[in-house]
C-alpha cells in the first residue's frame, strides 16, 4: 500500500507539469529542509565553504521543524534534512528525524563527517531511523582529500565511516544506509579506482558522483561562464560533470511541481540551488503551505518555466535565461 502510495505521489507532479497545469490541488511528496547554512569546512565551489554572506545563517530548531511536519507531514514520503551546511552540527537534529520517522517519513541527510564522535553519538545517530547517510568525501588519500574539503581531516573521516559502518552492522534493528558520495574533479578522477578499492575492503557503498561547478552561482550564469570560470575543476571526462560543452540545453524544470526547498528560517524556495532569502516564494511561518504552494510568485515561475504571459518576476525565470541549470 505504501509504496503504491509512493509512486503515484512521486508521478502526480509531471502529469500536471505535463498537462501545462500551473495551479496544482496536491502538495509535494519530497522535500528538502535545511538543517543549517553553517558548516566546519571550507570547501571551494560551495557558497557556505566561500562563506557566502548573501544568505542569513542559522540552524533550523526543532519547534520550525515541528511546525512543517504538522502542517505538510502527512503528504511526504522523503526528507532531506540537508542543503547548504553540516547537519551533525545541528543540536536538534536526532528529535528531528525522531518526529519525521514516528510519522513513517524517510528521512535522509549528506554529511562531511569531518568531526570528533564519540561512541555513543554514532550509536543514536544509527538508531536514530535515517534511511541514508551520505559521506562526502572526494578523495581517496590525505592529499587528495584536502584539495576540496579545505579544514577537514581525512583519516578522522575514513575512522568515523569505519566506526559507523561497524556499530551499524552490530545493531540488528538498523536499517540506515552508508553511502560514501565521491564526486568526480580534475584533481581526484586519478583515485576513482582507490576509492572504489577502500569503500569494498570496508564493506561500505560508494556513489561516484557528477561534480558541480561553483554551485551557488549555477542558477545565474551560462554553462559556457561556468566552465571558463571553473575548468582548473571539471574533470577529463565529461560523464563526471554535470556541465559539458557537449550536453544538450535542458528544454526546461519541472522542480516546481515535484519539490520544494526550505529554509532553516522558513522561507520557502523553489530548487535547493537557490540559497539566498532573497529569493523566496514565501515563509512557512508567516503563511500556510496551502497558500505559498499557488501563490503568485510559485504560478509565475510555473507559467514562465512554460513560456506564459506571467505577472510577477521569480528566480526561476533568471534561470531560465541562464538556459537553465546545467543546460
Ligand atoms: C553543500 S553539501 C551539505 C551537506 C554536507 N555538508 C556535505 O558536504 O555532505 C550538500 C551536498 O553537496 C555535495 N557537494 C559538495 N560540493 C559539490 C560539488 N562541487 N559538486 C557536486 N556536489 C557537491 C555534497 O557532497 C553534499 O552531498
Ligand atoms: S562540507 Fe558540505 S556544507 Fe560544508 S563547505 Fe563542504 S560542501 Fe559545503
Ligand atoms: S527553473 Fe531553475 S531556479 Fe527555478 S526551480 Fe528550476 S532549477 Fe530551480
């Protein structure tokens, strides 16, 4: 039932993206929260490793996060409690998943994992119900790995994945999945190999990734811009980008029918490449989910997204001009 439940929430939106329709009777399904802009590394193509300052910073609290639940939570099948920082540096971050898990919502977060942990904190976090912890670590040796997660530590990272993985495997009732996330640069594609070799001698899942360029820049500029400006960082080959000059124009977005994204502070925006509050189409807690989700600025993306007379300007049509993300 759950999952027949699942695939028809996750195949409502592109029917009506499909149908043209722009005002739209159900609510998303998966959404981002974002647990915090705040973060311990200083990694360079991430706008809160550039201590970007164009987005006010702060951890969501649990009584924001209780408040998004109660309204929407019956509709959602998927958090991700994650966007611009480090979610293990959030204080509230295991009542948060406790109160999503308790209303059978997946919830999953992307870490660095760059930080001291004790026992018992790798513990409750395995017991704590995520479905999936995301380890970003994009190298396979100290050398490697310092180039892009600039203040982090690699062997305190490859010590915490070990130590997660084997609690993991100790605690029967644990379903959380570990996944270590290797995107691919210029400046690691020579350890796919290794870091394929280490995650199997540690009996650990490895995703090898697509890199971004700049990634808070994306949404305002050109893919020629972005691989003038990032190229010391795209890999040889094109498949590990998410840019290439071969790669056909995206024909459009279908992201504000399927998803939204939300702010620690409540604002709600339209894609989790959109950072700044500047940019909202509205704040959860001064308004209803109902009435931000049909609003005039999520209807006038909608409309400009399919080349309609519209009435207000959003960031999805700069966007647009920009030739979409990654286009
Ligand atoms: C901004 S991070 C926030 C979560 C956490 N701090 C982390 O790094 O996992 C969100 C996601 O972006 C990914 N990421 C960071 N830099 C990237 C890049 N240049 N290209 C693609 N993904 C990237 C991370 O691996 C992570 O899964
Ligand atoms: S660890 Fe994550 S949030 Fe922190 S700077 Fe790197 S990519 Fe950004
Ligand atoms: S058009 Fe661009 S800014 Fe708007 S939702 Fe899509 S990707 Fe995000």
């Amino acid at each position: 039932m759950q999952t027949i439940k699942k695939t028809y929430n996750s195949i409502l939106p592109h029917i009506y993206a499909f149908l043209g329709k722009t005002y739209l009777p159900y609510y998303p399904s998966k959404i981002s929260i974002e647990s915090g802009n705040l973060c311990n590394l200083r990694c360079p193509l991430c706008p809160t490793g550039q201590q970007d300052k164009t987005a006010r910073k702060g951890f969501i609290t649990f009584d924001v996060f209780k408040r998004i639940i109660d309204e929407i939570g019956k509709h959602l099948t998927l958090i991700r409690l994650y966007n611009w920082g480090e979610p293990l540096l959030n204080k509230d971050l295991l009542r948060m998943i406790q109160y999503a898990k308790e209303r059978r919502i997946d919830i999953k977060i992307s870490t660095n994992l760059s930080m001291k942990m004790e026992d018992e904190q790798i513990e409750v976090l395995l017991k704590s119900g995520l479905s999936k912890i995301y380890i970003s670590c994009n190298g396979a040796s100290r050398e490697t790995y310092m180039k892009y997660h600039v203040g982090g530590d690699f062997d305190l990272v490859m010590n915490n994945m070990k130590r997660l993985n084997a609690k993991k495997h100790v605690l029967s009732e644990c379903r959380t999945s570990l996944v270590w996330l290797f995107h691919v640069f210029k400046h690691n594609q020579h350890e796919i190999n290794k870091a394929r070799e280490l995650a199997e001698k540690m009996g650990i899942k490895i995703k090898v990734s697509k890199m971004r360029p700049d990634m808070g820049k994306e949404v305002f500029e050109t893919t020629q811009q972005a691989i003038e400006r990032d190229k010391a960082w795209l890999p040889d080959n094109p498949e590990f980008s998410v840019i290439s000059k071969k790669r056909r124009k995206r024909i459009g977005c279908t992201l504000p029918w399927t998803e939204i994204m939300i702010n620690w502070d409540g604002n709600i925006l339209p894609c989790c490449a959109v950072y700044s509050e500047k940019h909202a189409f509205g704040n959860i807690l001064e308004n209803s989910f109902a009435e931000i989700w049909n609003n005039e600025m999520y209807v006038s993306a909608r409309k400009e997204i399919l080349g309609r007379k519209n009435t207000k300007h959003t960031i999805c049509h700069t966007c647009k001009r920009s030739g979409y993300l990654h286009g």
